[in-house]
C-alpha cells in the first residue's frame, strides 16, 4: 500500500497537463519604422527613465507626488496585492487539504462525565480529522496555477502602464499650464500695446488728424485683448484643477518652474527597433500574459472533465460509549474518485467557452501590437513635424516684429494709416500664440513618442535598483 501511494504521487507530479501549452503567436513585425532615424545614431530614447528625459526640478516634483499619491494608481497596486493573494490560493491546491471535527455533550445518566478545570462536565466527545490530497494526474492544479501566475503578471503590466501614462499625462499637463502663462504673457504685452495705441488715437483725434473710425478700431482690438486674456485665466485655473486631481490633491495653485522655452529635451529621439516594442510596452505584455492565462484555462476546462483522484485519510478519538473500535480511537486512509456524470454536457461547454476566450485574447494581443506601431510611426511623424513647424513660425514671428516695428513708425510719422498698424499688430498677436501652442506640441510629441515606446522600462534608480516609478522611491 505505501508504495502504491508514493507511485501514485508520483505519477500525479509526474504527468502530462491537459490543454496547449502557450506559444507566442507569430507576428509580422517590420525591420524598421518608418519615420524612424538609424538605431545606429543612439540609443532609443526610451531607455531614458523618466527623471532624465524630465530635467525641470519643479516638474519632477509634481511627478513624485502623483506616483505617490494618484488615486488610481493606488487601485491598480491594490489590484496586484489581490492578484497576489490568489495566486498564493492556487498554489494551496498542491497541498494537502486538512480538516477536524469536534464534539462533546454534557453529562448525562449513567456515563461517566469527564471532568477538565475551568470547563463544563461532559461525558461523551468525538474528535475526528480529515485529509484529503488531490492527485493532479491531468494538470487542473499545475493550470490553474499557470493561469493565476499570468493574471498577476498582467496586472502588473497594468500598473506598469498606468505609471508611465501617468508620468506623462502630469509633464503634458505641466507644459500645457506653462503654454497658458507664456500665452497669457503675450497676451497682457499685446493688451498694453493696444492700449498705447488708444491713446495715441485720441490724441491724433483731438487734433483732427484721423477721425473716430480709427479710435474705434484700436477700442475694439484692446476689448479683445481683455477678453483673450480672460480666457487664458479660467483655462489656466481649469488646468491647475485638472493638474491636481493626479496628483491627488485637492484644487490649488501648481508651483512653476522653467519656463516653456526652457525646457531640456533630447534634440534626436531614435525609436530603436521595431521588435522591442514586444519586450518593452506594458499594454503587449499584459495582453500577452492574458493570452497565456486563457490557453492555460483551457487546460483547467478540460481536466474537469475527468476524474477526480484524491488521496484521504481519517483518523479519530472517541469516547468508550460512542466507539465501537477498541480504545476508542479509529482511523482508515483510502483513495477517492470522483468524476462528472449528469454536468458532462455542462463541463463540455465550458471548454468551449475557454477556447473561444483564447480566441478573443489573441485578436486583443494582435491589435495591440497594431495599435503599438500605430502610435509610434504618429509620435515620429509629430516629433518631427513639429520640429519644423516651429522653426518656420519662428522665422514668421521674427519678420511679423519687424513689420510691427516699421508700421508704427509710418503710423506715428502720419506716412500710414490705423489699418498698417492694426494688421501687423494682429499678425503678431496670432503668430505668437500659434508658435507657442507649437512648442507645447513638440514637447508633448516627445512625451507622446517615449509612452508610446513604453519608455523606462528596465531603467536604473540613482541607487542602483530598477524601477519603472522614481529614484529612490
């Protein structure tokens, strides 16, 4: 009988599981991207950790926070310490499974009570425990506990993603609040203008050397300056808030510090290869790892359908008047089957089910790699885009303050009209808002580039650990 048993475990730890084992699907994956530099030039930006791409000290301040306290981050850890708990459950399932049944009555008649200080008298009692240890001859458990391992590789994949969107949601939010000050700036120069140009008009029209059409003009370009500047105040406070909310605090003031010009970026962003993208962006890992989690379900769908083999023993005290087994102790050891009879059909479906999930989870994996390549090839073309476009406007800012220059000499020598000034002025206005709004887009081009290729991953901490968060934390 012992050895029965120690070659039945054996057989159980020894045996084939049921179901495929997983694979990485064959992908199509292209040599090079397109609108990517040679990977021979440096090494991909995304390799930077966060803190090295972010150089504004105020900026990675903010950062600290929001990994420290953004809501959302802090249901996603928590989602991983569940994952955790149950994959510490799955692995129960290779253990023994042990149980214990206790009673005791009262004294009564005749039997004779046993006594303990401190307890009531009773006179008859039955311990018994149980074990029971499942055979895993088709691999349910060894499954189960490969899908539970996936699951919580997943979700760690997800808190993975969720750090990195958060890191450069908090810089976007950063430059866009540094956009609105340096347009509100712009915008509260142009305003002293026009209302330089308000005075000069009255004054030439007290003297009647223009008439009210001019003085009107100028009136209305400075209201529209008040009213422009009005606007970037609330999208400012409506920034802030929004700014505060990952970081998790209430409304309030967001300290600055460098300005939007100021701002230290990598001047060449190489992407690297292609293929890295498969190794390196959360949202294809988790989707990998909850593709393997869904194969190794079928496995655990089709064990069930067969016979369950346990090992089980029972050994038990009794007192003289309950047993019937000598001294009052007992106990047997036996081997238990169980298998499905009525829900065969039931479990058969399931299966099914299973299958079809392997499925879905492949088609979410190859888009994901899809959608991966999408966003990089659209970072690349927007890194680099905007490089030019903001070169160019430059160049049209600089010829704009010229012109500006030249007709309010004409204007103030009486060789032009209001409308030369007027337009130059409005020109100016536009360009120096639109080159702006630029530099913000190739700032946050270059965030949009290093998220999209799953940037820090694997990067090291200042004390020399790896970590996808902040150094030292």
């Amino acid at each position: 009988m012992r050895y029965s048993v120690f070659f039945l475990v054996g057989l159980a730890w020894g045996g084939c599981a049921l179901g495929p084992d997983y694979a990485r699907p064959s992908l199509s994956v292209p040599e090079r991207f397109r609108m990517g530099a040679s990977v021979e030039t440096a090494p991909t930006i995304a390799n930077l950790p966060w803190w090295e791409l972010l150089r504004d000290e105020e900026l990675q301040k903010l950062v600290r926070v929001a990994l420290s306290e953004n809501r959302d981050l802090k249901e996603t850890i928590a989602r991983v310490e569940e994952y955790q708990a149950r994959l510490g459950a799955a692995r129960v399932d290779f253990l023994p499974q042990a149980g214990a049944t206790v009673n005791i009555s009262p004294g009564v008649g005749r039997l004779h009570p046993v006594s303990i200080p401190g307890f009531p008298t009773f006179s008859t009692y039955y311990v018994q425990g149980n074990l029971s240890w499942e055979l895993d001859f088709w691999g349910r458990v060894r499954r189960e506990n490969e899908a539970a391992g996936r699951e919580l590789l997943a979700r760690k994949e997800d808190q993975r993603a969720l750090i990195l969107e958060l890191v450069s949601s908090v810089a976007q939010g950063y430059f866009t609040l540094r956009q609105l000050d340096m347009q509100l700036d712009i915008t509260k120069r142009t305003l002293q203008s026009w209302q330089q140009y308000v005075v000069i008009a009255n004054a030439r029209l007290g003297q009647g050397l223009i008439s009210k059409l001019d003085v009107d003009q100028f009136e209305a370009e400075r209201s529209n300056a008040v009213a422009q500047a009005a606007q970037l105040e609330r999208q400012l406070d409506q920034e802030e808030d929004a700014l505060n909310v990952l970081l998790g605090r209430n409304p309030g003031p967001i300290p600055r510090g460098q300005l939007l010009t100021d701002q230290v970026m990598p001047p060449e962003v190489p992407a690297g290869l292609p293929s890295e993208l498969l190794e390196r962006r959360p949202d294809i890992l988790r989707a990998e790892d909850d593709l393997a989690a869904a194969t190794a379900r079928v496995g655990v769908a089709e064990a069930q359908r067969f016979p369950t083999i346990s090992l089980t023993g029972l050994l038990g005290l009794a007192s003289p008047q309950l047993s019937s087994l000598g001294k009052g102790s007992f106990g047997e050891a036996g081997l238990g089957i169980s298998g499905p009879i009525l829900n065969a059909q039931t479990l058969g479906f399931q299966q099914k089910v299973a299958e079809a999930q392997v499925r879905e989870a492949r088609a979410r994996y190859d888009k994901s790699v899809l959608v991966a390549f999408q966003e990089v090839e659209d970072a690349l073309a927007a890194v680099k885009t905007a490089r030019d476009q903001a070169e160019a406007q430059e160049a049209q800012v600089a010829s704009l303050q010229s012109a500006l220059h030249l007709a309010e000499l004409r204007y103030q020598g009486g060789l032009s009209n209001y409308l030369d000034v007027l337009t130059a002025q409005q020109n100016l206005f536009n360009a120096e808002l639109a080159l702006t709004s630029t530099r913000q887009l190739r700032l946050a081009s270059i965030l949009q580039l290093y998220r999209a290729l799953g940037g820090g991953w694997g990067a090291k901490t200042q004390d020399g650990g790896s970590s996808s968060a902040s150094p030292g934390s």
